[in-house]
C-alpha cells in the first residue's frame, strides 16, 4: 500500500533577494516623506538665503501705505509701508531656528534620560522617572511669559531653551517604555553574557532599534516649538523687534488688518504656518508608515499578493503505460484555474503524488 503525500503548491515564489540600497531607502521613497521633506527643504533654503534675497530692508517704511501686492511688492504693504515679502524672508529663519534648535536639545536629553532609564532599571529608573514626571506637567508658555516679564531681551534662542527644557519628558517616557521592552531581548542579553560595557550595549544594541522612534519625537516637538514661537510672537511676549512670522501677524492683528481689507498683510503668513506645519506633519506620517508594517503602502520592495475571485487550485496526474518510478508513483502537477478565464497559473509541486490503488 502506498502513502499519500501532500501536495505543496508554490504560487510565483520569488527568489528571496539581499537588501540592497533601495529596499533601505524605502522611508525615502514614500509619497508623504517626499512631499514633506520637499516643502520642509525649500523653508530651509529660504532661512539661509531669505535675508540676502529680500528685496527691501523689512523695517524700512515708504509713503506706499496698505498697497495690494503689485509687481513692485508682490505680496504688499502694510499701514507704514513696509514690504509685507521681506519681512516674510527675513522671519523664515527665526521660526526655523527655534524649531530646531527646541527640538534637538529636548530630543537629546530624552534619550539620554528615557534609554538611561529603562535599561537600568531600580533606584536610577524610580529617579530619572520621578524627573519625567515633573517635568511633564510643567506648563511651557506660562513659564515663558514670567521668564519674559524679568528678562528684557525675551530673544529667539533664549525661547528656544525654555521650550526644550519642558518639552523633553513626553519623548523620555516613550523611549523608557521601548527601552524596557527591548533589554530583555535575546541579542540584548547574549551581548551582556559576552561581557559587552554598558555604553556599547546601550549604543549598539539599544539605539539602532530606537531611531524611528527618536525620529518621530524630535519632529514633533519642532512643531511644538514654531507654533509656541509663533503664538508668543503673536501675543506680545517674544521681542516684537525680532521678525518672524508671529511678528508679522501680530501687527497685522494690532492695525486692524482684517477690518482694513488688508488680506495680503495676514494671508502669507498664515500660508506659510500651514504649509510648513503640513511638511513636518507628513515627515512625522511617514516615520510611522516605515516603523509600522501595518500602516506601510506599497513603497517596499515586497508586493502584496492578491487573491482573484474564483481561485481554485486543481490537482492533475499524469500516467503512462509503464513505471515512473521505483515505487509506482506517477507525477503530479498542480493547475490553478481561475473563473475569470485567465487560464491556468503556473504551479511548481514539491512533491510527488503516489497512484491510489485500483479498486478490485
């Protein structure tokens, strides 16, 4: 009596293929990252360039008063004449730079402090942690105001640590919770059995599997930290001598631009908000695709194998007269044949089926 074998069925199985230069790119070839990094990209080269290229001094008043954007003044003027384009140029760079400047020092010390804390564990855990807290409930525009009424030079750099020094707690606790996770892991744990230094576990080990995280933190604390900017700036509190984009909205705001008709004195820059908080939100969304597989679209290399309706796998023998093998068993080839007419797919057996017995 022969024994019945199973049949395995291989449906175009392509050949497993070594990483190469675009499957590790594949966070830079989503659709979002592009977008965002584009738009984040020319921000950036307008901070760099935007006081060179401005075609007037941003302070500099005329006798052009509230003009509408015109080939001389393409985005305007405002109540004093001031050109409504350079001062846009000119406060790039400072919304840029509190945004960077906040969101690299709050992202260096959660690392330090968050990845310190999980993978130590007791008294330092319970202490680092105990700091997390209270500094995660610490308010960062109230503190920005009172330091404001005694400093007489609120400048954007000063801004900028006030906000990384209460901003950095949210970013500590998640990478805490990651840390604890992954140092229990199996390589983590043959790395402390090979009498590997902390430092090098924490850097080798730990912190590869950190960077989409510590990615995904610093761009959101840069956007917290340009819209807290901006609101200062457009409250009163930041140094109404320093241009950005708050700046330009807040006078808008105190001479009655809206009820002027002005718009071309408030729509740039609020354009530019929404335009530059759009970039760093789509970067932000394409970190979470290439860290979730869940989330990831059709950017890898990998294709998703869909199913047609009607798929139906059909198994085929072939016999001939004789033998076919030692054991009397005939070949078989598996044919799937669909129902919208397709015709049959290519099948590649791993095994072979033995001949059932003939019935007496």
């Amino acid at each position: 009596m022969s024994i019945p074998a199973t049949e395995v069925a291989v449906l175009d199985a392509a050949p497993a293929s070594t990483p190469s230069k675009r499957a590790r790119l594949r966070f830079l070839r989503g659709g979002k990252t592009l977008v965002g990094l584009s738009i984040l990209g020319f921000f950036t080269l307008l901070a760099i360039i935007g006081p060179w290229i401005a075609p007037y001094d941003p302070d500099m008043m005329s006798d052009k008063l509230l003009q509408p954007p015109s080939g001389d003044h393409w985005f305007g003027t405002t109540q004093t004449g001031q050109d409504v384009l350079s001062q846009i140029l000119v406060g790039t760079r400072g919304v840029l730079l509190v945004g960077f400047v906040a969101g690299f020092f709050a992202t260096v010390l959660s690392v330090l402090i968050g990845v310190t804390s999980g993978f130590l564990g007791g008294v330092m855990d319970e202490i680092l942690s105990a700091l997390s807290n209270i500094f995660l409930v610490i308010p960062a525009l109230p503190l920005i105001i009172i330091i404001a009424s005694f400093v007489s030079d609120t400048g954007d750099l000063l801004i900028a640590v006030v906000i990384a020094f209460t901003s950095w707690a949210w970013g500590a606790r998640v990478l805490r919770a990651q840390t604890l996770s992954l140092r229990k892991r199996d390589y983590v744990e043959a790395a402390r059995a090979t009498g590997e230094p902390t430092w090098r576990i924490i850097g080798f080990e730990i912190m590869p599997n950190l960077t989409a995280v510590i990615a995904s933190g610093f761009v959101g604390t840069v956007i917290f930290a340009i819209l807290l900017e901006i609101t200062l700036a457009f409250i009163g509190v930041a140094d109404i001598s320093n241009w950005n984009w708050g700046t330009v909205l807040f006078w808008a705001q105190s001479n009655q631009a809206l009820a002027q008709g002005a718009w071309w004195w408030f729509v740039p820059a609020g354009l530019c908000i929404a335009l530059l908080g759009t970039a760093l939100a789509l970067i932000n969304f394409g970190i979470d695709e290439f860290v979730n597989p869940r989330l990831r679209t059709e950017t890898g290399s990998s294709r998703k194998i869909r199913m047609r309706v009607g798929f139906t796998p059909v198994a085929r023998t072939d016999r001939t007269d004789g033998a076919t093998g030692t054991n009397g068993a005939a070949s078989s080839e598996v044919v799937a044949g669909g129902a919208n007419g397709s015709g049959p797919a290519k099948v590649t057996p791993h095994d072979r089926t033995p001949d059932k017995e003939p019935r007496p």
